[in-house]
C-alpha cells in the first residue's frame, strides 16, 4: 500500500513543472512513470509497470503486463477527469481515502466493464490495494487479491473472492474474507471476523473479539481481551491468548490452546488436541477443556503427584481447579517429584522426568519415558515404546503387543551388557526388561557386549570400545566405531557399519549391507557375509589405504565396493571366486561385482561378467571391463580402457581435463566414450557415441564425422562412431556431424555446426554462430545474444529456444530478421518451425506456415499468420492471434490459466480451444454458455460469457475448495460448444 505521504514524497521529487506531461514507457522492460500536478497521459509497454498519475485529469493506458497504478488522494473534486485503463495482464489500483471527510463505500466490479468511481473511468484493473478513511468505510473486494486497510472508525471490510489480506486497524470493525486464503486482523477495539472459505488465519488482536474460521483449514488468535473464536469446518489452530476465551474448534481435528485467563475450550467433532499447562508460569487459569466427539487427545503438563485416566465421559478437576472430559488419549508431562501416572485405552504419552516414577500405559500403542530416577514402566496393552532413564536399575515390563525399549547410555565409559533370557532382558546396571521385542541400545565407551538373539529386530550402536555384538532374526542394525569389534547379524536384511578397528564381521542370512573403514595402522578386517545378495563397502567414505580387509560374499550375487583413493601404490586386480587387490590389502572372495576406486598408482583391473566400476584415478591405469554393462573412468594420468562385451561407458577423463593421451576402446556393444584432447576412442562393434569435451580449449577446430577414423585436430582422434556429442571451447570451430542424432555445443568462438541428418540439437554460445540443422527435426538453442548469428533449420520440423538468463524478453519474427531484439537481437532465422520463448514477456511471429509457438512465463504476445498454428501463451495473460488456417490454442495446465489470455480472432468450426483432459480433470467436457452463469454439480467445468467472450474454468463446480478463474477472452465471439474444444491426454 502506498500511502499519501509517500505518494507526495515521490511526486515532488519528481515533477518538474505543473504542465501537462504525455509520457510514453518504452515497448518491454519493467519501468516507473511519474506525471505532474497538471493533466498526464501516461502509456505503458509490455513491461510490469508502476504509474504515479498526480494530481491532475490524468489518462493512464498500462498497456500489457501486471501493472500498478497508484491514484493519488482520488475524491470527488480531484478524482474527475481520471481515466485509468489497466489493459491486459494482471493490474492493481492502490489509494487511499485517509484525507476524506467522511466514511467511503468501494465494491469491486467485473473489470473487464468499464465503471464510473468518484468522476474517474476505470477499466481493466483486476486487484485493490485501499486504506480507508478515519471515519466507517465499507469495503467489497472482487474476484482477486484485494488489499483493505480500515483505518479509524467502524469498517465493514469484505475482501470477496481471491486470497485477500484486510485489517481493520482502529474501531468496531467487521471482517468478512469470503473465498480464498485470506489473512484477517481485527486490530484494536472488539471486532468481529469471518474467515469465509478457503484456508485462513484471523487475529482478533487487542479488544474482545469474534472471530469465525468458516471452512478451511484456519489459523485463529485471539490475543488480548475476552475472545470468542469458532474454528467451523476444517482442521484448525486456535490460541486464546490473554483473557476469558471461549473457543470452538467445530468439526475436523484441531489443535487448541486457551492459553492465560479462565478458558472454556471445546474440541467439537473431530480428533482434537487440548493443550493445558499446570505450571505456575504459564498463568493459566481454571479452564474447562472438553475434547466433545472423536478420539481427542488433552496434553497437560507440568502434572505433580498421581493422576489416573478415567473413563471420558467422567469429568476429571485438576490441581489448578481445571476440569477435562471427552478425552481418549492423554500426553502427560510430569514434575522434578516422583510421579504416578496411569494412561487410558488410547495411544497415551506419559513422561515421567526426573523423580522414582511409575507409568503405566494401559490399553493402545502408549510411549513410556520414566526420565531420571529409578522408575517402574508398565506397558500394558498394544504397540508400545518404552525409553528407560539414565538412573539405572528400573524396572521395564513392556506388557502385550510389538513393544520397543529404547536405552541410551552414550555418556557411560564403562562396560555396558544386555543379554535376554526367555522374556526377559538384563542390563549391566540393574535395569530389568520383560516382553520386550525390539531394542534400541546406544553405548559409550567401555567393552559392550550386547546380545539380542531372542529379540525381534536389534538397533546397536556400541560407541568406541572393543565391543560384542549379536542381532537377532530380524533386520537389524549395528554401528561401531573404532574398537576392536566382533558383530553378528543372524538373520534378516541387516546393516552393519564399522568405523575403525580389527573387526570380525559375520553378517549372517539375507540382503545385508556391511560397511568397514580403518583410517590409519594395519588393522585386520574380516568380513563374512553369508547368504543372499550383500554388498561390502570398504573404507568407502575415506578412501584411505590403511587395513587389510578380508571380504567373503558367500552365498549370492555380491558387490565388493573398494575406495582406496589415498594409495600410492600400484595395484592389481582381476575378479574371480578367489581375488586379491594387489598391494591394496583387500583379499574378495565370492564377490561377483566390484566397484573400485584406486589411488596414484599405475593400477591394473579386469573385470567380469557383471555391471562393473572401476576409477583409476591418478597414474596411468589398464581398465579392463570385460562382460556386463560397465562405467570405466580413467581420470588422470595416460590410461588405457576397454569396456569388453556390454552396453558400457567409458570415461578417458570423468570431469578431470588432463594432457595425458588416452586410448579408449568400446569393442562390443552399444557404448557411449567421453574423450578430451589428445585421446584416441575406438567404439567398435555395435552403436557408439563419441563425447568429445574441448571446453577448455582455446585452439580453432575443423571436423566432418564420419564412421570411419576421423582426426579432431593433431592429437585427438576417434573411429567407428555413429553419432557424436561435442562441447566447443573459445576458438573458432567447424564442425559437421553425421547421420544419428548429435549434439553440438560452441564456446567463445566464432562456430559453424551443420547436425547432417537425424535429429540434432544444435548450441550457439558467445560469438558469431551459425548453426544448420540440416535434414531431421532439430534443436537450435541460443544461449547469447551478444553475437550476430545465423540459424537455419533445414529440412524437417525444427525448434529455435532461447536458454540466456536474463531481463530481456524474445522480440522475434520470423518472416523479418530485421524486426529481431531482446533475446533475439542480432539473429537471423530460417526454415524454422516452432519457437519457444522465455519466462518474459515475449513478442513471437510466426512465418506463414504451420508453426508452433509457445510462450513460456511472462505476458506474451504471439501471433501465428497463415497456417494452422498451435500457440501456447503458458502462464500469465497472453496476447493470441493464431491468423488465417485452423489454428489451435493450447493449455495444458491450470498452471497455465488465471491471468486471462486474449484471443484475437477466433474462428468457431476452424480454430480449438486444446485441453489437456488429465490435468483439467475432465473424462468428457462440462461446458455451460451463456450470461451470468451459476455453477451446476460438483465436477469440473466450462462457463462461456456469451456478452462478453470470456472462458472460466472452476475445478470443482458448486465446492469451494476451487474457484473459478479465468481462463481466456475470445474477441467478438458470442457463442461457444463443446466442438469448439480438442481434449488430449
């Protein structure tokens, strides 16, 4: 909201005489126009533009785009003579009535009429941002997002359709958000608020006041004063704040909290939390707290002494004179004392803290936690999780149901044991478990040892000490650190990770995942992992050379995963059922794939016939993939790779650009090789792609691709390829690809690419570049508009986009190259098909013939001339004309509507209107013509306007979890069916 100071702040510093100003904004770009105290006519562009008319008679025009207008200080003397006309896009109207003498009316209008308003024409504005006067003003928003602020004096503010935003500052006011999700505030004084539909949040503020959430999912805060707040319908919030609040949660579950003051919350229908505290510092009051129908949960806390759950329909007074009823689930938050809690048939929480407690869950999937003291845990009934406290030597009896007992001795330096015999389970400090099924035990320290064969599923993790741990038939999980360990996982898909030491490690039956580093020293590692399809990492966070790690797969289709990145020794490898990393200090047997990563060493590796990985990583590596579908990265270093039988990849480099001569072989298969400069890719047998990285290379390129031995430059080379990827650098490069489908990419320098047949994707970069599609449906990108270049699509059915971050917008026309600016200055076009813009607002012509036209984001302007067309304005209001031919405009989305379009000439029984069916929700099409319209079922559907061309769209019909929003106005047509639409998938 821009205010009447501010407004005369920026008109002073910016006239510079009372005479008439006709000022014009340029065609594109966002710009800031300022008249005089005399009579302005201000016209605006494309852009998203900001008026400040004066004082004076003044004409403003906005032009396209979403546009704001500030009016200044309009009454019935200064406002006469106005004409403001928003144009097409999304356009605000910000003023103010603060100097009026007395209470104003406004109520929003269908904008596309033309309305007299205190001697001012208005047309075309869309959203009102206004303050009111310090008298009682009324005010009506409309269809979109209106902005009111009250002022002074009793104000009846209602925001109408749309996510609105209306505070009544001062005053007795009445608030009203109407559809949307809108955002009340009462201000001071004893208001009145309703949140209407849609998802909400109220704030009554200072005063006693009433606020109303409607349906929706609302958020309601009374604040000071003695509030009454009814959430209705939805799932809602509600705080009382200070005072004697009544508050309502209506149906659906809420959330409530009468907060300081005597309350009387009830939760209504619905499963509702009640909150309610007992500590002297909250200031709480004697509420009454009644949960009503559902499952409601009451969460008291700062309870001391014995407290009992009781059947819910009797009524229960707390110590603070507080009375709860119609709860079946509590959460109990207990004192420094020893407590007595004893929880109902529902899910309750009952936590102890410090003090010797006794809990008791009772019936439901209850969560215990007696906190410090020696406490007692009981249970009872269903799925519970019991955490024992720090004090040691409690007494746990987890009762019927799945039940989970969480231990955590992490700050114990001493030696921690837990064994279970029969039902019942011991810790070394005196605590006593019974029916326990699953456990979570953290350690410090010491020498643990810690055995869960009876259990269910087992979480160990052991901390730093020479530890002994076994799982149980579950899928458990083990995490040691640095001791000396011995893990046994049993059964089950387990994990297991260990982070130092000389670990034995017997993972035991199914899919396992063990995980072994040692970071320094010659620890020893012996990993076991039994039955099924497991996978072994080693040291494969730290890569370090340090350990001996001896790994058995066992039983199964196995991986052995290496990371010996640090070393600098040469290392050796070939897979087999009995295979050793060579002076690596890993021994793989019954492994049948492998994932390697060595060091600076000139290594050797084979592979087999699995999905093999090797990284030679520094030295001048052998990579062998042989069988499966390898990837084989070389790095640094002159490497030699053969990717063997398999659909593979081949990396002479990865991401490294070194001055190493690579020689790459594909041999058998449909193989993809990466090379850089100075390397040699042989793809071989089979259908092979080249990728050819020069980005950092400063030399000019002259290159025709072919099958057969093809020289790059004097160092670089490939042979048997079919088809080719190549990312130029900053020289000046020729390149002519063949017949697959290619991709070339220019650098900084002045770059011919020709992509030959087949559908290439063709890349401009800084320079003077021309890029020839040739034959096939190709892809011509620009991504710098600071060169003069040259794009011709070829034969077939071509695309030109535009990927350059920037302000600027697509001015391109593609019959006139002359006509070409923004994105598109400086580039001549021909033989091209579809165009996509920017996310600006873009102008796109097409050239006579059957294009495609999109627009993207931004307030577009396309126009298709002769030929059937397909345009596509995307998000924002769009201007269409498709031209002579049967034309189509496409929306795909509800993403896509909202704004409006405008269609210019549509032809009914030639053009269509193209729906995609899936995202609109449509099965068949729900169209309904005519004047002032009513939504009919709850489906989703069409209204057409028949006295004013306009097309809307309402996802759900007479619901209001929807509206309806506009989709497009059709100039001078006056009827519209169902003939006229082309639903697609």
């Amino acid at each position: 909201m821009i205010h009447e100071d501010k407004m005369k702040k920026l008109l002073n510093a910016t006239q510079a005489s009372p005479a008439a100003a006709p000022y014009t904004i340029p065609g594109v770009g966002d710009q800031t126009l300022f008249g005089t105290d005399g009579a302005n006519t201000l016209t605006g562009g494309s852009g998203n533009d900001q008026f400040f008319g004066g004082l004076g008679g003044d004409t403003i025009n906005a032009g396209t785009g979403d546009d704001i207008i500030y009016w200044f200080d309009p009454s019935a003397s200064s406002a006469a003579g106005d004409k403001i006309d928003g144009g097409l896009g999304f356009d605000s109207l910000d003023f103010s009535f603060q100097s009026s003498s007395k209470g104003m009316t406004f109520t929003a209008w269908d904008p596309i009429d033309s309305r007299s308003f205190l001697g001012a024409t208005l047309v075309n504005v869309e959203q009102f941002n206004i303050a009111g006067s310090v008298f009682a003003d009324t005010m009506t928003g409309g269809r979109w997002n209106d902005r009111f602020l009250g002022g002074d004096g009793a104000d009846t503010l209602d925001g109408g359709i749309g996510d609105d935003i209306v505070n009544g500052d001062e005053g007795n006011d009445t608030l009203k958000g109407g559809n949307g999700d809108d955002s009340l505030s009462g201000g001071a004084d004893n208001d009145l608020a309703f949140g209407g539909y849609g998802d909400d949040f109220l704030s009554g503020d200072d005063g006693d006041d009433r606020l109303y959430g409607d349906n929706g999912d609302d958020a309601l805060l009374g604040g000071a004063g003695n509030d009454r707040i009814l959430g209705g319908a939805g799932t809602d919030f509600i705080q009382g704040g200070d005072g004697i609040d009544y508050i309502d949660g209506g149906s659906e579950d809420d959330f409530l909290y009468g907060n300081g003051g005597n309350d009387t919350v009830l939760g209504g229908s619905g499963n509702d939390i009640i909150v309610h505290s007992l500590e002297t510092w909250a200031n709480e009051g004697k509420d009454v707290l009644d949960g009503g129908t559902g499952n409601d949960r009451v969460m008291l806390q700062g309870v001391s002494g014995v407290f009992t759950a009781k059947d819910p329909t009797v009524k229960q007074v707390l110590s603070n004179g507080t009375s709860i009823v119609n709860f079946e689930t509590y959460t109990i938050m207990g004192s420094e004392t020893a407590d007595k809690f004893t929880g109902w048939t529902g899910d309750d929480v009952l936590s102890g803290l410090d003090g010797n407690d006794v809990l008791s869950g009772g019936k439901g999937n209850d969560m215990l936690d007696g906190g410090e003291g020696v406490d007692t845990l009981d249970g009872g009934d269903g799925n519970d999780i019991l955490v024992v406290g720090s004090g040691g030597k409690d007494t746990i009896r987890a009762g019927a149901g799945f039940d989970t007992v969480w231990v955590d001795r992490s700050d114990v330096s001493s030696a921690v044991t837990f064994s279970i015999t029969g039902t019942t389970a011991k810790l070394s400090d005196g605590t006593v478990i019974t029916d326990g099924e699953s456990f979570t035990i953290e350690t410090g320290k010491g020498n643990d040892v810690l055995n869960g064969t009876r259990a269910s599923h087992v979480d160990f993790d052991a901390g730093s000490g020479n530890n002994t741990l076994t799982g149980s038939s579950g899928d458990d999980q083990f995490y040691s650190t640095t001791g000396n360990d011995v893990i046994k996982g049993a059964a089950g898909n387990d994990t297991i990770v260990d982070t130092g030491g000389a670990n034995r490690i017997d993972a035991g039956t199914g899919n396992d995942s063990v995980s072994v580093s040692v970071e320094t020293g010659t620890h020893v590692n012996t990993v076991a992992l039994g039955d099924g399809n497991d996978i072994s990492y080693v040291n494969n966070a730290s890569g370090s050379a340090a350990g001996q790690f001896n790994i058995d797969g066992g039983a199964g289709t196995d991986t052995g995963w290496v990371n010996r990145f640090k070393s600098t020794a040469d290392l050796t490898f070939t897979l087999s059922a009995d295979a050793t990393l060579v002076n690596g200090g890993v021994t793989l047997k019954n492994i049948e794939r492998v994932h390697i990563t060595s060091g600076t060493g000139n290594d050797s590796m084979r592979g087999g016939a699995l999905d093999d990985y090797f990284n030679g990583n520094n030295g001048n590596d052998t990579l062998k993939g042989l069988g499966g579908n390898d990837d084989i990265i070389g790095a640094n270093g002159a490497d030699l790779i053969y990717g063997g039988d398999g659909d593979d990849t081949l990396w002479a480099t990865g991401g490294i650009k070194d001055t190493q001569n690579d020689k790459v072989y594909g041999e058998n298969g449909n193989d993809v090789l990466h090379i850089n400069n100075g390397d040699y890719a042989s793809g071989g047998s089979g259908t092979d792609r080249i990728f050819i990285d020069f980005s950092e290379e400063t030399s000019n390129v002259t290159f025709v691709f072919s099958n057969g031995l093809v020289d790059v430059n004097s160092t670089t080379s490939f042979n048997t390829m079919e088809s080719l990827d190549y990312e130029g650098g900053s020289g000046h490069e020729t390149v002519t690809a063949g017949t697959g489908d290619d991709r070339l990419s220019g650098g900084a320098g002045n770059d011919t690419f020709r992509g030959g047949a087949g559908v290439d994707v063709l890349i401009d970069g800084k320079g003077n570049d021309k890029l020839y599609g040739d034959d096939g449906n190709d892809h011509l990108e620009r991504t710098d508009a600071s060169g003069t270049d040259y794009f011709d699509g070829g034969a077939g059915r071509d695309l030109l986009t535009f990927n350059i971050v920037s302000d600027k917008s697509v001015i391109l026309d593609l019959m006139n190259n002359s006509r070409n600016g923004g994105l598109a200055a400086g580039l001549s076009v021909s033989s091209i098909e579809d165009v996509i813009g920017s996310d600006r607002d873009d102008t796109i012509l097409g050239r006579g013939s059957d294009n495609k036209l999109v627009g993207g984001g931004g307030d577009d302007k396309l126009d298709g001339r002769d030929g059937n067309d397909v345009l596509e304005g995307g998000a924002h209001g769009d201007l269409l004309t498709g031209g002579a031919g049967a034309d189509q405009f496409v929306y795909a989305s509800e993403d896509a509507i909202g704004s409006g379009d405008e269609i210019t000439d549509f032809t009914r029984g030639e053009d269509k209107l193209v729906i995609d069916k899936s995202e609109f929700g449509f099965s068949s099409l729900a169209l309904f013509s005519g004047n002032d319209l009513q939504a009919t079922g709850t489906a989703a559907q069409f209204f057409f306007e028949k006295d004013n061309g306009r097309l809307w769209y309402d996802a759900d019909g007479t619901g209001n979890d929807h509206d309806a929003v506009l989709v497009v106005t059709l100039d001078n047509v006056t009827s519209l069916s169902t003939s006229d639409f082309l639903l697609v998938a």
